[in-house]
C-alpha cells in the first residue's frame, strides 16, 4: 500500500499478523477467567433451552459505539442483546447488517438445561474494577484508563443442544470508565460441534462489526481457547466506544507485512478487521475504514 498523505504523520508497522498458540492448563483458565458463579455472588439464569435473562439494569450506562444502553439481557445460547431478549439459536454472519446490536461470546446451539450454568454480575467498586483496570491498560497502552464498572457473564460447562456430553465456557466482560468502553471475551474449553457458531460483535446496519478469526467453524471452534489480539491465550479485547475523534475526513497511511497472505479473496475482511484493531489500540477512531487496493508490480 502506498502511503497516504495526513496532517499529522503516522507510520504504523505490523510484522506479522498471526494468531499465537500456546498450551493451555487449568490454572491459566482459572487466572484468564474474572470471578463467576455462587460464590461470586452472580445471579443464575433458569436452565431453560433457548431462554434468556429477564431485563437487567445496568448500574452504569454502556456505550457500545453510536447507542448508549441502560439495560442488557444475558441469552442463554451465548450472546448480549440490549432492546430485548434473544432465543436465537441459529447465528446470522457478521456483517448481517440488521437491526440490533448483539455481542456473541460463543452464538450457537447451547442448553443449560442439560448441562452447565449461564449466570452474569456487575460492579461498581471492589477487586474486579482493579483488575480491569490493569487488564485494560495492559490491553491498550496510553488510554490511562480506569475503570468504573463491570458487567460479567459467564456460560460455565453448558452443553450444546442434544449432545449432552460437551462441555463449553466462556466469559463476556463489558467495562467501562469516563467515556470509555470494551469487551473483553475469554474462552475456556470449548467442544467442537457440528452446530453452526459464531463470535464477535456487530452492530445496527452493521456499522461497526468483527468476527473472531475461526469461530465460524464447529470443527475447529476449540482453538479459540489459543487464539488471541492481544497475545494472551484465550482473551480477545475490543474497544467499542467509537474512539476518539468521530471525522471520517482522516486519512491515515500505513504498511502492513503479513506472514502469510492466505487467500485474500476469501480472507479479506477478516485481515482488514485485525488490522483496524490493532490501529484502534493505539488511539485511532473506531469509525475508520480500511480498504485494500490493488497495485501494480513493474519491473524497473
């Protein structure tokens, strides 16, 4: 890509963009995942299949890029959805460019009425808001952020709907301070299935959306416990309060070497998806466009 002219100038170099694999043992899930279940003091949702929590008030507002939300609800087959409930079990690609906005920690076929406990809290002081604190500043250097409030929610063993013998957990962790907001999502065993899946976010006319690299695949949905943005196995982080500074007038230039180009005819807005949140951690808006172009190889 040739660079593009700004006002103020920002070269921004991605060696390599790959996704780490690391072993994983029971104590780094235990120490990846925040505090969840009875002893943590969370509220259960009913083992209902297909159910959802009733409307949960949020004790902070949550701004997820162009809507600020006072209320949630935790759906049983692994997303958050604000307007209402959601007993979607079949998940729609990303970008579905629909009418709600949704956040999918693991979208597919789940039933907590066979196995497992889907449950959620939130904080407004204490340890948790500490380590978000840390995590988030570990995760985007040079916010200088400090957390407020943290919302949890925990899908702790649930099997997937009619194979009662699988066993899937994974968190989603909303936090927000000032007019900051992320999504951290961390992810524990996960069993593969021949169930449709899907993780990421995506939001009203898909405006804003990603798709966790892989988690589109039943058969190899178990790796999301190695995968990673942030070079911690098993956590992805997002920032989704739009970012700083809302002009699309911007143009910004850089370079990216990639160390494998896979098929980009395929592969293209996945790439372009990594790329933008990589840039977003380093303080660019959360509203920029990127696009790839074609050039022309001569020979000198």
């Amino acid at each position: 890509m040739r660079l593009s002219p700004v006002s103020q100038h920002l070269l921004v170099f991605i060696s390599v963009l790959s996704l780490e694999i690391i072993t994983w043992t029971n104590s780094a899930v235990s120490a990846l995942f925040y505090p969840f279940g009875s002893a943590a003091g969370d509220t259960i949702n009913a083992a209902v299949d297909d159910g959802s929590s009733s409307v949960i008030q949020l004790l902070s507002p949550f701004l997820f890029f162009d809507r600020t939300y006072q209320q949630i609800y935790v759906n049983n087959n692994g997303h958050l959805t604000f307007n209402e409930p959601s007993s979607a079990y079949v998940p729609y690609s990303f970008p579905a460019r629909g009418s709600q906005d949704i956040i999918a920690g693991l979208w597919t076929d789940l039933d907590n009425g066979m196995r497992g406990v889907v449950s959620y809290n939130q904080y407004t002081s204490g340890n948790v808001l500490t380590r978000a604190t840390q995590d988030i500043n570990t995760h985007f250097p040079n916010l200088y952020f400090t957390a407020s409030w943290v919302f949890v929610a925990t899908w702790d063993k649930v099997a997937y709907y009619s194979l009662n013998n699988t066993e899937t957990s994974f968190q989603v962790v909303l936090i927000s301070g000032r007019n900051f907001s992320f999504i951290l999502m961390n992810y524990g065993d996960i069993a593969v299935t021949r169930h449709l899946v899907q993780a990421g976010y995506d939001t009203v006319s898909s405006t804003h959306y990603f798709v966790i690299p892989g988690s589109n695949n039943g058969s190899s949905i178990s790796n999301l416990r190695n995968s990673s943005n942030v070079n911690v196995p098993g956590r992805w982080a997002f920032r989704v309060d739009g970012g700083p500074g809302n002009s699309k007038n911007n143009v910004i230039g850089f370079r990216v070497r990639l160390s494998s180009f896979l098929d980009l005819t395929e592969s293209t807005e996945i790439v372009l998806q990594q790329i933008k949140q990589e840039l977003v951690k380093y303080g660019l808006p959360n509203n920029i466009e990127l696009k790839f172009r074609k050039l022309q190889k001569t020979k000198p």
